[in-house]
C-alpha cells in the first residue's frame, strides 16, 4: 500500500499531464463531433432546392365542386346523457338518451363558452338526419356500426370543461376528470373501439383544455379541434384529425352597405394582453402601434360588457388584428370575419379550418410574426394596401362567411356541414391507417390492446 502511494505521488505530475491531455482531447472530439453534425443538418437544408418552389401569387384553381359530395355514414353512441344534454341542463324524460328535437332543442349556454360548441351542432345534426329527409345533407345517421363510415363519440368535451374542471376544495377530483375517466371506461369497452382501437372514431375536444386527461387514451381517434398549440404532435396532426372554427360571438354583420371610406378605423384589436407562451407578441406589437392615431388597441376579452364595443370596433374597422396568444388560434379571427374586417393575421403556427377548399389569402393579410416586430413594418404595409384591394378582400368575406356559421338546422355548406365534408375526406386515411395496424395482427393481441404504428416522422 505504502509504496504504491509513493510511487503515485511520484508521478502525479504526469498523470494529471496526461488526464488533461486526455480531457483536452475528449472536449475536442465533442466539439467536432457537434460541429460535423452542425455541419451535416445545414448540409441537408442547403440540398432542399427552394428556387423551383412556386409562386402561387397569380394561380387561381378552379373551385371545387360542391355537388360532388360524398354522404358520410355516422354511428353515434348512446352515450348517458351525463355526456351531453344534461350538461346544459337538460333532464332526460324516463330511459330517453336523447331531447326529442322536433319539439324542443336544449339551448348552449351563451357567453364565451359558446365559441367551443361545435360537439353540439354535431349532435344535433346527426339527430336531425333521423327525422329530416330533406336530403343533400353531408351526414347521414346510421344504427347499424357495421355499416358506418366513423363513429361518433358526443361527448361535449368543452362545456364540460368550462363548467366542471375548478377544483373543488372538499374533493380530489372534479367532474371534468372524472366524466373524462368514464368515458375511456365506457368507449374502450364498446365492440366498436375494440375492433378498430378508437381509429375510426370521431371526438370532438375544441376547448384547448377539454379532454386534457382522456386524450393521452384515446388519441387513436380522430380529434375535432381547434388548433394543435397544445397537443404533442404524437397526439394529434393535421394528418388525422380536423380543425373546426370557433362561433363567432359577434353578431354577423347582416346587410352591410359599409365601405373602405366608412369604416375610419384603420386597423383593430380587442383582447387580452399579458398572456403566456406567445402572449409577449402581443405587447410589443402594441408598443410598436400605439403612437398611430386611427388603430384602436384595447385589451379586456371580448366578453360581458366587451361584446357591444367589439361588435361596433370591428364593424367600423377595415383591418381586425389576430395575434396569437396563449394559443396559436382563438376566436377573433371568427368575429372579424363575420364583421367583414379583413382579418390580419401574425400567428406563424395557426391552422386554419377548411383550408382545402379556402384560400385564406384572398381575404386575410397574413404577416410574419418576425417581420410585424420589425419597427412600422405593420403599420406601412397596412396603410399600402389600396382601396381596391381591401374592397376585393371585403366582397370575399362577404362570400365565404357562411362557411363559419354554426346553425341548426344546418344549411349548405355552413360550418357543421364543411365539419362533416372534412370528416368524409379523411375516410381514406382512418382505413390506411386501420389496414396498417392489422399487419401483425395474428401475433399481437386483440386490436384494443396493441400499439398503433405512428408515421415516422412523427415519432420523436
Ligand atoms: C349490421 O350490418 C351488418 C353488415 O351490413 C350485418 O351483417 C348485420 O346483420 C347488421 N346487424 C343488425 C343487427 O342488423
Ligand atoms: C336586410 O335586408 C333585407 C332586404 O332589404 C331585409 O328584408 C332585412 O330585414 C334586412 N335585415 C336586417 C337585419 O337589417
Ligand atoms: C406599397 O405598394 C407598392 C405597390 O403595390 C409597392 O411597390 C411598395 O413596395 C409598397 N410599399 C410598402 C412599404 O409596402
């Protein structure tokens, strides 16, 4: 022992000569190592060749044709009425599941909650299908699940969430987590979800909150939402699931004789200011705008007393600003709309609903959030845009406002039917999908319990 401690502290000099040679080295191949990776990912971006990418600027499609419209075949649950009617206060008469509608439509709860129902128009349109034999609807309710395209799941995720997810001080849970709880009990338990693992299901969660807990369980299905600001891409993508727009809260602007010379606001914004995540946009844009005599800048939500003033903010406006804040989406794009204030939207990562069938560029100004921190970048390229061009923008609002209602009955291709058109086209995709989880279905257990390939890209 002791002569194998003298013989280290002989030679400590060149072992700490060598550790540090040796760390010196090791810091240096990290270094390369990133370096070359560095490297190797600028490589590949540069092999991407953007110059062929083509400038659709003056491309203008023929439209396509509505007629063409294939019928969607929809198995809705009978789920307990705990799920849907009696949360807006509706009591079931006897062993009923469900209001008889030709007599009596339980009505959604106004207010801002009203802007997240869209499992409500869903509902009762496929309800309607059992009575109404107008035809040239999209949907069409069927009782048989075998025979069914998807299967609807009508749980109002989002009044549930609005109305029951505060804590409760005297309990664990709330009833938001716990109807959520016994919803994955009752759907992983049906034939349905177990023959298809929730794939060709239909959920709607358009609340960025609703379905906070039962969508980690039942992502294989197909998602009705708002936007994916708040879901992992693993959970939800555009490749499966479909974006539905928010009920405006303000009143369409019906015959409006208005014009660029009668509306003397120039650029608009009512909302809230000091959010989270994207919210700093907000602030700054409001710093960059506020000295500009004819933009109104007000922050309070739109709610309560903010409806009347809204109302006539956006009516009086040309433009109507959509920053993004604590999500990538909300609601004033929808109000703007039915306004006719050409909507300017600074939301870099926004998904827009129907955006197959419209071109959001012939009635919105879209700007990068980059470029709109950029001091009087906004308000110049604001003031650029002529009288013509606004004038082509507000004719165009005009024409597609209908793809935004939300109404029951439905009518032609207002929200509820584009919804149901959007489901119709992803079909394909849920039997792709379904066909690709049953590859190794002879070695794996029932559907239910097995894990259903991801794309790849996907999967991180
Ligand atoms: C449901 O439809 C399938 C396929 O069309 C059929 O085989 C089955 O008998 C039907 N079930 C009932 C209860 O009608
Ligand atoms: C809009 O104009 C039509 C036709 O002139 C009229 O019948 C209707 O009452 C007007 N609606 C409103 C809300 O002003
Ligand atoms: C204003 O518009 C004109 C013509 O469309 C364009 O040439 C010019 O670059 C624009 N200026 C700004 C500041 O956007």
């Amino acid at each position: 022992m002791a002569e194998r401690s003298v013989g280290s502290s002989n030679s400590i000099g060149f072992l700490s000569w060598k550790s540090l040679i040796a760390l010196l080295s090791l810091a240096l191949t990290v270094f390369m190592l990133s370096w070359s990776l560095m490297l190797n990912t600028r490589g590949r971006s540069q092999f991407i060749d953007q110059n062929l990418y083509p400038h659709l600027k003056h491309y203008n499609p023929p439209l396509i044709d509505h007629e063409q419209d294939a019928t969607l075949k929809v198995f809705m649950y009978d789920l307990p009425s705990e799920f849907h009617f009696e949360l807006l206060y509706w009591k079931p008469d006897g062993s009923a599941h469900w209001p008889d509608i030709r007599s009596n439509v339980p009505e959604y709860p106004g207010g801002l909650n009203v802007q997240h129902s869209v499992a409500y128009w869903l509902t009762l349109d496929l309800l309607a299908s059992d009575f109404n034999n107008a035809g040239g609807q999209n949907v069409v309710r069927v009782h048989n699940s075998s025979e069914a395209d998807v299967i609807f799941v009508p749980f109002f995720s989002s009044i549930c969430f609005n109305r029951f997810s505060r804590l409760n001080p005297h309990q664990e849970t709330n009833k938001n987590k716990e109807l959520q709880q016994k919803l994955v009990k009752y759907l992983t338990s049906q034939p349905e979800w177990q023959r298809s693992g929730g794939i060709d299901h239909v959920i709607a969660a358009h609340h960025p909150n609703s379905l906070l807990d039962a969508r980690m369980q039942l992502w294989p299905a197909m998602f009705i939402l708002s936007d994916f600001g708040r879901y992992p891409p693993t959970i939800a993508n555009i490749n499966k699931d479909v974006i539905a727009p928010y009920k405006h809260i303000i009143k369409s602007y019906v015959n409006d004789s208005s014009g660029f010379d009668s509306r003397p606001i120039l650029l608009f914004f009512q909302g809230a200011i000091y959010r989270k995540d994207g919210g700093f946009v907000r602030q700054e844009i409001f710093y960059i705008l506020k000295k500009e005599k004819d933009v109104h800048f007000t922050f309070g939500s739109v709610q309560k007393q903010g409806v009347p003033s809204a109302t006539k903010g956006m009516q009086t406006s040309k433009f109507c600003l959509n920053i993004a804040g604590d999500t990538p989406s909300s609601n004033r794009l929808f109000d703007a709309i039915a306004s006719h204030c050409v909507p300017v939207i600074i939301s870099d990562d926004i998904e827009l609903p129907f955006e197959d069938v419209l071109d959001y560029s012939e009635f919105c100004i879209f700007i990068r959030t980059s470029d709109a921190l950029k001091d009087k970048f906004l308000i110049n390229f604001i003031r650029n845009i002529s009288k013509a061009e606004w004038t082509q923008k507000w004719e165009k609002l005009k024409e597609v406002e209908h793809f935004f209602e939300y109404q029951y009955p439905s009518k032609k291709n207002d929200a509820v039917q584009m919804i149901w058109r959007s489901v119709v086209k992803k079909v394909p995709v849920i039997k792709r999908r379904l066909h690709a989880s049953r590859r190794f279905s002879r070695f794996e257990k029932p559907a239910s319990k097995s894990v259903f390939p991801l794309p790849r890209n996907l999967i991180s």
